[in-house]
C-alpha cells in the first residue's frame, strides 16, 4: 500500500505570483497539441492542398485559441449544469468563480465543439475534416490534465483492496487504500488513446471516422475508468449504479457510433472534401 506524495501544489513563487503544478500541465497540454498539430499538416488531406483550401500553422494557432476558449466556457458551464444545477441556479454568480475549481469534461467537449464549428464556418472548411484534424491532438492534453490531477491529490478513486500494490492513501479521503484513477486514466484517456488515435488518422479512414474513433475511444475508457473513480459526493452514484461521468459517457458512445456507420456510407475518404 503506498501514500500520495505530499507535493506542493505551487511549483514556483515568484514574490505574490504564485505558478502552479496545474497551470504548468496545461501549458504542456497546449505545447503538445501545437507540436502534434504540425505533424499533422504534414499528413493527408492536410498536406494536400488538392480541391481544398490549404492548411497553415496558423490555422493550429487558431484552433488551440478558439479549442481553449471553449474549454473553459463549456467545462465550467457544463459542470454547472450536469453537476450543481439547483446550487447554481440559486447562487448565479458563482458560476464565475473559476478559482474555487468545477469543470466538466464533457462540457469542455461540448465547447470546444462549438469552437470547430465557428473555426470551420469562418474558414470555409469541412466541419469533419477539422474534427479529424483535431480529435489525435486532444488525448496527450488530457493526461497532461490527469497529471495535475495527481499532483494536486484531487479525484482519487473508490476504495481498494489493502493487498493492490498500487494501492494509495491520499490526503483528505481518510486512511483507507484507495485505487489511484488519475493514473488509471492518464494512462487510457490519455496515453492509450493517444496511441490509437494517431496510429488510425494514419491509415487515411473515411472522414469522419477519426472524430467518431475519438468519441467511442475516450466514452469507453472513460465509461471503465469510472468504475474506480470514487463518484462526487453530493451526487454518488445515479440509476443503475452508474455515476454521472457514466451517464455524460452514454451519448458520447451512442454519438460516436452513429458517426462512424454515417461516415461509413458516405464513402468519402480523409484526402477527399466537400
């Protein structure tokens, strides 16, 4: 049985600035999609500039602004909505209360779903193509995340059998061993995900798909690993024993299935546009 590691939160202290391990992780988060973007360019269709408007590094720039904006207006927005709706709804301005923490995921999805969609109307571009150019640079920031996560001794796991070798104790859930989710989904949301996303954008699939891979990949191994995440408080687990994040997982699955079939019949190939 292990003890979580009482890591500072502050990385840093500048006088009154005060640089977190958090805020680091998403800086590495933003540094990973605009390397793996420009690797990507240099991938069909995006390094083909045949019946298309061409791709720059400019456009990953641009995406990464917009993708960030809407993360953070639909992750805190969605949590306020899926996770404290009659608390919000009752205390309106604490929704802007970013430094006191909630954020949803899913939320973030829903934002920055919305940011490709203004992103592909201003430039003129297939919606799909710009979902399949983002969705392989998106996992390595969600470990990122889930680092911080760890760092910060936050969301740790439901309790664990006493002889799991990586059985952890952390501070602030009592004394019992507890499974380490962080890591469990650093390593399926982020690493795993990461790998099979980018190994498929490399067979050139339908358009589409890669988005739709995207959406199966992360539903599932997010659907998994909340079966060892400890579920919030003020909610526990919902109908048939599932938590929230189970629940906010269906749709994904049920979206990205509809999405494949769909991409499937169109017949249209990554290098190919509308």
């Amino acid at each position: 049985m292990l003890t979580h590691p009482q890591i500072d939160p502050v990385a840093l202290q500048l006088g009154p600035l005060s640089i977190h391990w958090y805020g680091i992780t998403y800086l590495v988060a933003f540094g990973l999609f605009l390397w793996l973007g420009k690797r990507r360019l240099r991938k069909a269709p995006f390094a083909s500039n045949k019946g298309q408007i061409p791709w720059a590094y400019s456009d990953v720039e641009d995406l990464l602004f917009l993708g960030v904006m809407g993360v953070v207006l639909g992750g805190r927005i969605g949590y306020c909505l899926f996770y404290k709706p009659a608390f919000y709804a009752s205390h309106p301005l604490e929704i802007f209360a970013l430094w006191q923490g909630g954020m949803s995921f899913h939320g973030g999805m829903l934002g920055v779903i919305a940011a490709m969609v203004w992103f592909a109307h201003s430039r003129q571009r297939n919606f799909w193509q710009v979902a399949d150019f983002v969705a392989p640079c998106v996992p390595t920031g969600l470990a990122a995340g889930r680092v911080g996560n760890f760092i910060n001794g936050e969301l740790w796991g439901r309790l664990a059998d006493p002889a799991l070798p990586w059985a952890m104790v952390f501070r602030g859930a009592g004394d019992a061993p507890r499974h380490p989710s962080q890591v469990y989904q650093f390593f399926l949301e982020g690493l795993l995900l990461f790998v099979l996303l980018w190994w498929f954008a490399s067979t050139e699939p339908k358009q589409g798909r890669v988005a739709a891979a995207f959406l199966v990949g992360y539903g599932t191994f997010r659907f998994i690993a909340e079966f060892f995440r400890e579920p919030d408080a003020h909610l526990g687990l919902l109908s048939m024993g599932m938590s929230m994040g189970q629940w906010l997982c269906v749709p994904m699955l049920v979206g990205g299935a509809v999405l494949w079939l769909w991409a499937g019949r169109t017949g249209g190939t990554a290098s190919a546009t509308e």
